[in-house]
C-alpha cells in the first residue's frame, strides 16, 4: 500500500493521520455525531487522498466510537435474550453489587436490559457439558416462534456450559438464521465460565452488532476499494467485513489507539514504566504500560460489565469539552457534562456560552488567540472571557481567578484517575513517566505530574493525534479465549490451544495475512481453589512450572501465597501479525528559536512562544514556555525544563531533578 491513514473519531474532533511518503500528514476535522462517516469522507477529501483511496493505495485503520456510544446512550438494537429456563432474571440480578452500599431505599437504574425479552428454553446440560435435558426439534421451533413475536433485530443465545459444548447453541442459531434473524452465541463471543458475565457480553454483542454493522456497511460504501480495518478493544485490528460480528469487542476502538502508539514509544525511549493520560474534547483516558499494554476481563462500560479482553483503562467525563458549573450552594464543578462539537466551547465561536475548561485555558493565555485548534478552527477570545465571567460573578472571583479554579478542579479529577490506575492497583506513580497526549493533554501534563509526585513526563511528537497515529501501528490481531474442562491435563491444554491457535490463524489469513507472519503466544489463567478471580501466566508446557510461577506471582501481587490446589480456568490464544506501515520520517526540525513571546494571566513578564516544527533535536527549553503546532499546544510550567528527542518527542523534567 502506498498510503496508511489512521482515523481516530472522538465527541469533538476526528483526527487523522497519514504515513507515506515523506513527513506524516496530520489533520483534524469537527466530529459529526449523528452520520461519523461524513467527518471522516471531509477529512479524506480535505487531504487530497480521493485518488489514492478510488486506486484502492490507501490503507485506512478505524478508531470508532460507535458502540460505546450506543451503549452509552442506550440506542442498541432491538434485542431478544434466549437462556435456560429459570435463569431469565440472571441478567438483571447480576452480582448483586450495589452502587449505594448504604442506601436502604436505592434507585433503580433502568438500563436497556430492563426492556429485553428473554425467552426460556427447557433443553440444559450439566456441568461437564453432557446433555441434561435434550433439545428436540419442537423446542426448537417453539423457541423461534416465540423469539419471533417480538420483531427484533437481533438474539442473543445464552445457554448453560456452552462452553463446554456449543451444540445446543448452534442448532438454536442455525434455526433462528433461517428465520432471518442475526445472532450472536455465548459459545462464540465469550466461552468461559460465569453466567452472568457470559450472558451480558454475548447480549452487549447482539444489541450493539447491527449499529455497527449499518455503520460500517455506510463508511465502506464510500471508501472501497481501499481496505479497511477497525481497532479492537484489546490493541489489534480486525477487517471490516468481520468486525460487525464482533461488536463487543470495539467498545474501546478509539482509545486502544493510544496505547498502540504508546507501547511503540516505549520502544523509541527504551522505557516500558508508561502512565498515560490522554485528554481529549470530551473525556479523559488513563492506563498503565508495565512493559506491554495491561488488558483486563474486569472492564465497564456505563452500567454493563464486560468481560472480554480489553484494555486495562479508565476513562472520566473530564475534556477540553468540559462544562464548568456553580451548584445552588455555590459550588464550582467541572463536567463530566461536555460541550462537545457543537456548539462546542464558547471560544469556537460556534454558539457555545458556557464556559469550559478550554475556555479558561484560553482566559488564561495558555492558548492564544493566534493558535488555529486543528489547523483552521480560530479561537475566539472574547467569547470565552465573557463566558468565564458570567461564571465568576457568582462565586465573587475576577475572571482570571475563576479560569484558575476552572483548571484546578479539572486537574484533580484527571489526577484521582490517575491514581486508580496506578496506585490503587499497588504502583508507585514517581516509578513511572507520564505520557501526554490528545489535543489537550499538553496543557496539563506538568500540574498532573506534580500532583501525583512524578518527575518524568513525555509529550509525543503529533501528541495532539496519537491516538490515529497508534491505530496504524497495532498489530492484526485475535486474542482467543476458552474454559478448560475441570480435569484438562498438559495434553487437553495443548489440544484447546491448537484448536484457538488454527482458529486464529484462519481469521487472520482470511485477511490476507500470510501465516509466516503470524505469532502465537499462549496463556492460561489460574487461582486457587475456591476463587473466582484469576492471574493469567505464560504456558510453556509444563504443569509443575505454571503452578510454581503462579505461586510466585500470586505473592508479588497480593503479599502472601496459600497451601490450596491451584486450579487451571482458561487457555488463551493470542495471534498476531505486526503492522507494516511505514516509518516516519526523521525530525528535521528548525532553528529553534521563539515565534513571539506572550502575556500569561498568572505569570509576571513575557513567556517565550514556540512552534514545534522550529524545535531543533536535541534543543532544552525551560519553563514557562509555550509550544505549539496545529493539533496541541504543550504548556511547559516554571520549574520544568524540556529536551528535544531526536524523534520530536519532549521529555520533560522537574528542574530540582535535573
């Protein structure tokens, strides 16, 4: 291919960037919400690429947004659950978590799953997958005609130990096909013990899989020949053509984005303890690199656990978006309300009025009023002073003070996410360098820094779009998962990885992947006895080494190893191909010298102002500075002190470690 775009959709912007020939492209278009493929056609069109993309030259990998925002939004499709007979309530009563532990009158909070209808089947089998009750044919039909009085779009089938033996499922499926219904089997989107946790994840799919499916079916319409390929949840891609089966699996599309490209500057800086904090126009997202990107079967989106493989990452309702609010009692709040793309802040000067975090960036001169937000997008200055004064008034502050409460407040939000990914989980922040980037991350990275005791930071070259960036540099990837029978040996183990492994590897050639290429790494996920919760290790083959190392491992995380049998959960297979997309070009870089000095609202005397092209490799800034490009301004604060990487990259430092 002789063109890779990667196209990242946000709430705000949709940004993109091109590797080729020569320099990448980068370019930023306001998202649009209700059709996200028109955003992505302008930008392809305002990039000149309509004859690269009508040549099929054009590789495109997609960050969407889709899912999570139908899940978000409750806008799935019209869903029927099918599960045994007296287990219907089981989705509803999950775990019996409480959100209020304390509240003895809660609120309940109706959720689509309130509205599904779930149909009961008689058939069950038993725990070791052998047929309890058979499934006759007449169940068969019954279950159709019942499923088909509802209309839907869409079934889930969720049966008893599937997992152990997915028979019964697939007649249930090969029925219901016929009938002319999509379905989405447990046995398939998530073979693994847990009921609840299977069940949810196999509806997720079902109730999400025809939004994307329409999605995807508009955007490829308008972009073949060109292939196309959409970001998975746990870092790697899928085509498109078999991504809408796997609707679940995209709920984190975007986001795992970033962190493709953060595993690959940890390579570039020789460094594998990465925090990242990538702050966009609407939400921020967080996560932890300890050596390779941390996936997770504990992830949430809104309400709904979800339990296949994603990455290990928490998001907060806290942007550049971000509206900024007084409460009656005269209190000051910051989101997770956003002002999104339209109207937008207010100094967009689409509209907006209430005032935001970006606005109070802009009050406090930490972007200027010669800065072109995506390269064309003028700030308006004005609007956003008179914004962050209409929210001053009340609290009795001047407009400078309200713009620094403003900033405040949103950094400690950013700052507590940060510490649940790391130290709630047993790390030490000031172990770690923070990485920065979105198109607004640059201009907090020092105060997040400070606030969690760090003395590292790292802002990207092109920070402002790393997230499409990253999405051209994830592998084509599977990862493959299944319960293990309660007494599987070394060689049933073996057997169940072959079998993921040549499943893998099918999926993936079936993309024109050459099986030379692909990588097979295999893991098991073990406790003790009488856990419910796992750690995944290595399988090399031998039983004894795996429960040593599981030992060992269990110690280390938790402080303390037991005297009980351990057990062997699940196997899991993951295959992957590397991206071969070519390499950016070397930072030419410039002389290095200030474009202009400016005024910052709490800052005596003049600020230095840079454009980050003119940065010359190699070059040390100290605070305060600004600098800038198209896609994201960094502010440098006093006491920090920034070298240029020979790769553009600004490594950060607190000058009394310097």
């Amino acid at each position: 291919m002789a063109y890779w775009l990667g196209v990242d959709t946000g709430g705000t912007f949709t940004d993109f960037v091109l590797l080729g020939e020569g320099e990448p492209r980068i370019h930023k278009v306001l998202s649009t919400p209700s059709a996200p493929e028109h955003a992505i056609l302008q930008g392809i069109r305002e990039l000149g690429l309509d004859s690269a993309l009508a040549a099929g030259e054009l590789r495109i990998v997609h960050g969407t947004t889709v899912a999570t925002n139908a899940a978000l939004e409750g806008k799935g499709a019209r869903t029927v659950l099918v599960t045994d007979r007296g287990l219907e309530d089981v989705p509803l009563i999950g775990r019996q978590n409480r959100p209020e532990l304390y509240n003895l009158t809660p609120q309940v909070r109706r959720t689509a799953l309130h509205d599904t209808p779930v149909e009961g089947l008689d058939a069950r089998l038993n725990a070791d997958g052998e047929p309890l009750a058979p499934l006759t044919e007449a169940d068969i039909q019954e279950i159709v005609s019942r499923v088909s009085t509802h209309k839907p779009e869409s079934v889930a089938v969720s049966l008893l130990f599937s997992y152990l033996n997915d028979e019964h499922e697939e007649r249930l499926a090969r029925a219901l096909r016929d009938a002319g219904l999509a379905v989405s089997l447990s046995s398939q989107v998530l073979p693994t013990r847990g009921e609840y946790e299977r069940g949810l994840a196999t509806w997720l799919n079902a109730w999400l899989a025809p939004r994307i499916h329409q999605y995807l079916n508009r955007l490829s319409e308008h972009t073949r020949p060109a292939p196309l390929a959409i970001m998975q949840s746990h870092g790697g891609t899928v085509a498109a053509d078999q991504a809408a089966g796997r609707a679940v699996n995209l709920l984190l599309s975007g986001p795992a984005g970033g962190l493709s490209a953060a595993r690959r500057l940890a390579l570039d800086l020789d460094r594998d303890h990465l925090m990242t904090f990538d702050m966009g126009g609407t939400s921020t997202d967080v996560a932890l690199l300890d050596g390779d990107i941390r996936l997770t079967r504990d992830g949430h989106i809104g309400p709904y656990p979800v339990a296949v493989p994603m990455v290990d990452m928490h998001t907060i309702g806290a942007g550049g978006g971000s509206l900024a609010r007084v409460d009656d009692a005269g209190l000051l709040h910051v989101g997770p309300q956003s002002a999104g793309a339209d109207p937008g802040p207010a100094c967009y000067g689409r509209g907006g009025q209430a005032p935001t975090v970006t606005d109070a960036n802009v009050v406090l001169g930490r972007l200027q009023p010669e800065f072109a937000l995506g390269g064309s997008l003028q700030l308006d200055v004005e609007a956003a002073r008179a914004a962050v004064a209409r929210l001053a008034e009340p609290l009795g502050l001047e407009p400078d003070a309200a713009a620094r409460g403003i900033i405040d407040l949103a950094n400690e939000h950013m700052s507590q996410a940060l510490r649940v990914i790391s130290i709630q989980k047993g790390f030490d922040p000031a172990d770690f360098t923070l990485v920065s980037f979105g198109g607004a991350g640059g201009l907090h990275v020092c105060a997040l820094a400070e606030n969690l005791g760090m003395a590292r930071a790292v802002v990207p070259v092109r920070a402002g779009v790393l997230s499409a960036e990253g999405l051209v540099y994830a592998p084509r990837k599977r990862e493959l998962i299944q319960a293990l029978p309660s007494a599987a040996d070394a060689a049933a183990v073996d057997a169940l990885a072959a079998a993921l492994d040549r499943r893998g590897r099918a999926q993936l050639t079936a993309e024109g992947v050459a099986n030379a290429d692909i990588h097979t790494d295999i893991s098991l996920d073990l406790c003790y006895q009488g856990q419910s919760s796992t750690l995944p290790l290595d399988w090399g083959g031998d039983p004894e080494a795996c429960e040593q190392a599981f030992h060992a491992l269990h110690e280390r995380r938790y402080g303390h190893r037991l005297a009980l049998p351990v057990r062997r959960v699940n196997v899991r297979v993951r295959c992957q191909a590397a991206a071969r997309s070519p390499a950016p070009a070397a930072l030419a870089g410039g002389a290095g010298d200030p474009a202009w000095q400016a005024r910052l609202a709490e800052l005596t005397g003049p600020v230095p102002v840079y454009r980050r092209e003119d940065l010359a490799p190699d070059q040390s800034l100290t605070g305060p500075a600004l600098i800038f490009e198209a896609v994201g301004t960094v502010y440098l604060a006093p006491g920090w002190r920034a070298r240029v990487h020979s790769k553009g990259h600004l490594l950060m430092t607190r000058l009394e470690q310097c």
